[in-house]
C-alpha cells in the first residue's frame, strides 16, 4: 500500500512529472532498511533544486531517499553513487553528517541510482522563502545560528578524512585548474543565451590561480540553505545536506562558496534580483568578514586568497543556476521556482567581476 499525503510545510504531495515507481521502491526495500515491511506513504521535500529527495513514511521509522532529476545531467553532477559513499562513512567522524544506509545502482527500479539514508528533524531555512518562524526575530539569535554554521565547515575542515575511509575520493593536485576547465564546458552545454563576461572569467581565474593550501575534505556546496539546525538549541548544526560534489582540495574552495552564498547590502547586483530580502540581511547575522575572522581563529588558516576564491564562487553558481534554468527551457521540469532562474548568470558574473576588481581583473 502506497499513499501520498498532502502538502505541508516542509514537504508536500509529489510534483506529477516527478513520480516514481512506489510499488517497486517499496519491495526493493523489504528486507534491505528496518521497517521497511510497513505500509509506505510518500512525499516530497519542497527546499533544494537539484537532486530529487523524497520523505518514505514507514510509520515508527522515516528515511530519505535521493536521486538524480530527469532529463540529460552534466558529466560529474548529481553523483549518487559519491553521496552514498561519503554519507555512509562520515557520521562516524562528523556528526552532523546523516547517515547513508543503502545505496542502489540498478536504474530499472525508479529509473536512476539512488540512496537511501536517515532522516534527520530540525530547522531549515528555504530558498525564496522567510526566515522560518520558529527562529523568531532575535538578533541574538541570528549571531548564533552564524557562529555555528562557520564553526560547521571549519570543524569539517579539521577531519582526519583518512580516518574516516574517504582518502581516495578526490585528487587534490590540479583540483582548481580541473574545475576551472569543467566548469568552462558545463557553462558552453547549458548555456540559454550568450553572456562574453563568463567566458572572459572564466579565462582569469584559469591564468591566476593562487597557491593551493594543503587539502582537506570538501563539502563543496556548503551555504545556510544546506543546514539543519537543532530546534532546542538554534546556534547548533545537528545535519549538513547535499554531498553529492564532496571532494578533497583546498579548503578555502568551501570558504569562498560560503561568501559567495552570503548576502551584504553591498551585493547590489544580486540584490536586484532577489525575490525576497535574503536571509543574511536579517540584523544579527554576521557579515563576511566576521565569517572569515571567525573561521581563521578556529582554524588557524591564512586567507589572503580568500576574494579569488569568492568571485570563483559566483562564477560557478551562475553556471549552476544555467543548468537548472535550462531544465525549465528545454521542459524537462514544470518547477515555476526555475522560471525566474534566468537573470541569475548576467548577475552573478557581474558580481564577480566586481569582487575581483581590486585583484586586477577588468571587464
């Protein structure tokens, strides 16, 4: 028996091009998770717009399950296969990271590989939605959900990532130049209409990369949106989602996505785009530089690179957004969430351009 709920606040009935074969999930995983003997009711999380993730009700016991979207996927996205991986050895070493349970490769059960992995109750802010109201609007508040969420990657960074079985994931010698490259082809594939300022970055970062420090596991999509905070204890992370690009390599690439996510009043570009005020203008959030300042206390790293890797950062999101508006264009998805998603590249090539203003680059 398979029985689809109605939407509420975190999640929702399943979008109809987004169904799945329940009965065939559902005796797959007899027998493979606890509880899984159980009527099956399914939902849908309504936050994040990349990976497909469904809540399955068993009753006594939830789990989460995570697929790629439909349609043609970029060559290295959406790896399952490295989520499952890194999810299933960490927690022993990180606790906010979930727990993967059950990985699955064959594609004729619900038409990709997909995993399967605890789920994990708390507080998450949402893209394109309020600040959760449970948070209330104490400023106090907010300086403490900052101070954990910065405290999160650098207790990260500071994994014994041989330790936790993870010392072959990635290869750090390169990693910068090889994103570059990737990320220059993935902008050529996905791209809706011609913007000369990714190409002419994309060039600049390839000629100036810095120095790399010494690696260290990388989460590589960290941002507020991709935490889950403790709801008796706000400034506490109890979950951190979305590994599926986890790698090894310079730390400061996780840093620099954590700016580049971050919003200031300075962000003019971006802000004029923003359907709604961002999270981070919200008083008592820290900005960037208290970020960066509590980060290297607690690491001990230098962070004189930090604005290259920054601008990077928003050179690769705009590319990110690309992919997921050409999904809308092409119709591989009806998500009115990724109409609007086509403004985002100009803008954030321009926000880049002006961070690395004052390192020399012209546009």
């Amino acid at each position: 028996m398979v029985e689809q709920i109605d939407l509420t606040a975190e999640y929702g009935a399943v979008r109809d091009e987004e169904q799945l074969d329940w009965q065939a999930l559902a005796a797959y995983l007899r027998g493979r998770i606890p509880n899984a003997d159980a009527p099956m009711r399914v939902m849908q999380f309504r936050g994040g717009s990349s990976n497909l993730t469904y809540l399955l009700d068993f009753g006594e016991l939830q789990w989460v399950v995570r697929r790629p979207p439909f349609g043609p996927l970029p060559v290295g996205g959406h790896d399952m296969a490295r989520e499952y991986r890194v999810l299933s050895r960490l927690w022993k070493v990180f606790p906010a990271a979930p727990r993967a349970w059950l990985y699955c490769d064959d594609a004729s059960i619900i038409g990709a590989p997909f995993f399967v992995m605890e789920r994990r109750s708390g507080i998450v802010f949402k893209n394109r939605q309020p600040v959760p109201a449970a948070l209330g609007n104490d400023p106090e508040t907010f300086r403490k959900i900052s101070e954990g969420f910065i405290d999160t990657l650098a207790d990260l960074h500071g994994v014994d990532y041989q330790e936790a079985g993870l010392d072959d994931l990635g290869k750090p010698d390169g990693f910068l130049g090889r994103q570059i490259v990737g990320w220059m082809k993935r902008w050529e594939a996905a791209k809706t209409r011609e913007v000369p300022l990714m190409e002419k970055l994309g060039a600049w970062f390839l000629e100036h990369r810095p120095t790399a420090q010494p690696p260290t596991l990388l989460h590589n999509d960290f941002y507020l949106h991709n935490v889950m905070l403790d709801a008796g204890r706000l400034g506490r992370v109890i979950a951190v989602f979305d590994w599926e690009m986890s790698t090894l390599g310079d730390p400061m690439i996780d840093l620099g996505i954590v700016m580049g996510y971050w919003r200031e009043r300075s962000d003019v570009e971006l802000l004029e785009i923003a359907e709604i005020e961002p999270h981070t203008l919200k008083p008592g959030f820290m900005g960037r530089e208290q970020l960066a300042d509590r980060y290297a206390r607690r690491t001990g790293r230098d962070l004189s690179d930090l604005p290259y890797y920054w601008a990077w950062a928003h050179w690769k999101s705009a590319t990110v957004g690309e992919q997921i508006y050409a999904r809308y264009v092409r119709g591989q998805t009806t998500d009115p969430r990724f109409a609007v998603m086509g403004k985002g590249a100009p803008a954030l090539a321009r926000a880049a351009a002006r961070v690395l203003a004052p390192l020399g680059f012209r546009a």
